[in-house]
C-alpha cells in the first residue's frame, strides 16, 4: 500500500453548520484529504477562528472562490452554500472533470421550473440538473455508483422518504393519503443568526412552520412519484422543537389492504433496507427516538398498524446534520468511488 494516494477534497461553504460536519467527517476519513476550504464571508480566516475547538487538526486557511484554481487542486468538491449558487459553480467543475456533491437545493430537481416556482431563482443550466442524480443511497445506489454529480437531499426528506419509500416502491398505501408530521432541532436553521431561534424564542416552545408552503414538499413529491410510478402529492408539515439536532419524522397513510399488521410492515421493511447498512428497523413495540442517532450516519425506523382504521404509521429518526446532510454526501462519495459505503462514518450515536 505504499503507493496509496488519498483523493483531494474541497468545501466550498465550509462556515455553516454542514460544512463544519464535512470537515470533521473528511478529517475521520482514510481515503480522502481535505485540501480546499473555500467561502466568501470568511476569506483570509484560518479555519480555526470561526470554530477554534478544530485548532488541532484543521490548519486550512479560508481562500476565494476560485472555480479554475478549485479545479486544479481538487478532484471532489462538496459544494455547502446558500441555494442558488451551486448551479453558478458546478457546471464549470464538471466539465473539468471533476466530481460534486451538492447540499443545497440546486440539483435535486430535474424539472427546473419546479425549482423556480419554490425558489423564485431562473435557471438556464438544464444540461447540467439532467446530469445530476438524486443521493439517496438506499433507493438510488447504482446510480449514484455512475454520476459525478449529486444533488444531496434536504434532512426533512431523507427522514420522510426514508419511512415512506417500502410503502410506495409496494403499492401498499394510497398514496394520497400520506402525511408526514415531522420535527427538527435549532440546527436545521443553519447557523444565521435569526431571532426565531434565540434560546428565549425556541426554548420551551413547540411551533410549526412554513405549513403548506415548505420548500422540501416538492423534494419529497418528486421522489414519492417516482416511487409510486404517477404523480403524487404529500401532505408536510414541520416543526421547530427545542433541541440543537435531530429530526423525526411521523408518517401516516392508508394502506390498501387493511388486513395487514405491524409484523407484516416490519418484515416487508427489512426485506427492502436488507443492504442498506444504515437503516435500522426497530423491534415490534419500539419507537426511535432521535437521541439514539445523534452524530452518526443512522436512520432508525419504528412501524406500527391501528388496525381499526387500517392506517400505517411509521417513524424515522435521524441526525439533521450527518445523514440529513454530511454524512450522506459522505456516503454518497464512497458509492461514487467504490469503496465501502460505511467507510469513515460514525456507526455510532452519541448518548445519552
């Protein structure tokens, strides 16, 4: 193995709190060398003085964004910035050859007009979103394994497609009667200082928002009708509760044949996640709690039946920032370059 060379990375928006996973997740990681950290806000800054507990390990100096110097230093680039900027930088990059995840909206959409309508941003770069390819490992794996862009899912819809895609991929609800209810720690906001989660605002409060309006229902829908094989519309509401990270998603959903039961779900759940290494179904009677997943790469799954009125109701709980985020672009970058899907991700929660 003398000859093994670690493959360089770049982030370009390394500040917010997803970039700030990346970099740890990268510096965990056997195969690959952070050699680029890339902002605006920031230029000049070591890395280290906007999160001074990396000083040991994170030497790197914030520099410009340079898409032709980017380029030449880096052959993966995991592009963390707000949306709308992604798609300005990552057509340049492909055509050098190189590969990009990305984090923000701009190329989870192949309709560019859906993105428009819940963006409000025109875009022109149609070639480029055909390119891209959605990365959600457990449901898009082989090809995930041929693209060199990914446009890496919000947290919200990894946890609600993650509990809903059996059901759909089976046929075994109606669709239409989906509704995900889903609740997410203060981190999902992003690290902007915003008056909504000052500790006197968020604490002790429980609220939704952006209800009927969220920027992730056409995200969930446009993979919910893939999976179904029409068109589909969801249901989605959020809330923001009072914790730093975590997301849990509650769906509910009328299933086709009432006669099913819990045990059923369950077999038919692990049946489908069976290669999936980060999914873990819960025993019957267990309800995941976001705790259990916090800091790692895991989605925990728990399912029930209320068989008096033949709906399912599943729960998906996982750690926004690593496989809401971080950890799945991570994940993502082992599938694209062969290696194990688990290598250098935390297999692990922290807790309690």
């Amino acid at each position: 193995m003398s000859n093994f060379r670690r493959i360089p990375v770049g982030i370009i928006g390394a500040s917010g709190y997803g970039g700030v996973q990346l970099v740890r997740l990268i510096m965990d990681h056997p195969n690959i060398e952070l050699v680029y950290l890339g902002g605006e806000s920031s230029i000049g800054k070591q890395f280290a003085e906007l999160y001074p507990h990396l000083t040991h390990i994170v030497t790197q100096q914030i520099k410009a964004v340079e898409p032709e110097i980017i380029a030449e230093n880096c052959e993966v680039i995991f592009l963390s910035l707000p949306n709308g900027l992604a798609c300005q930088i990552a057509p340049y990059l492909l055509e050098k050859g190189r590969k990009v995840l990305d984090l923000s909206a701009d190329y989870r959409f192949k309709n560019l007009t859906t993105y428009t309508s819940w963006y409000g941003k025109t875009r022109s770069d149609h070639a480029t979103a055909a390119l891209s390819v959605y990365g959600l490992p457990e449901l898009y794996r082989d090809r995930i394994a041929e693209a060199q862009l990914i446009g890496c899912p919000g947290c919200y819809p990894t946890a609600s497609l993650l509990a809903l895609s059996p059901l759909l991929k089976q046929g075994l609800i109606v669709p239409e009667t989906a509704i995900i209810d889903a609740k997410s720690g203060t981190s999902g906001c992003g690290r902007e200082a915003q008056t909504n989660l000052l500790l006197a605002e968020a604490d002790n409060s429980l609220g939704a928002y952006s209800v009927v309006r969220h920027r992730h229902t056409p995200e969930i829908e446009q993979i919910c009708s893939d999976l179904a094989g029409h068109e589909v519309t969801i249901q989605f509401t959020p809330h923001l509760v009072p914790m730093v990270r975590g997301i849990l998603a509650t769906v509910y959903a009328t299933l086709r044949d009432p006669g099913l039961v819990r045990d059923d779900l369950i077999t038919i759940y692990r049946a489908f996640y069976r290669n999936s290494p980060w999914i873990k179904v819960c025993e019957p009677g267990i309800y995941p709690q976001t705790k259990w997943a916090c800091s790692s790469n895991l989605c925990y799954i728990g399912i029930d039946v209320d068989i008096r009125i033949g709906r399912v109701i599943v729960m998906a709980a996982i750690d926004n920032l690593i496989k809401g985020e971080a950890g799945q672009a991570i994940q993502c970058l082992n599938i694209m370059m062969g290696w194990d899907e688990t290598l250098g991700l935390p297999k692990l929660g922290f807790y309690p």
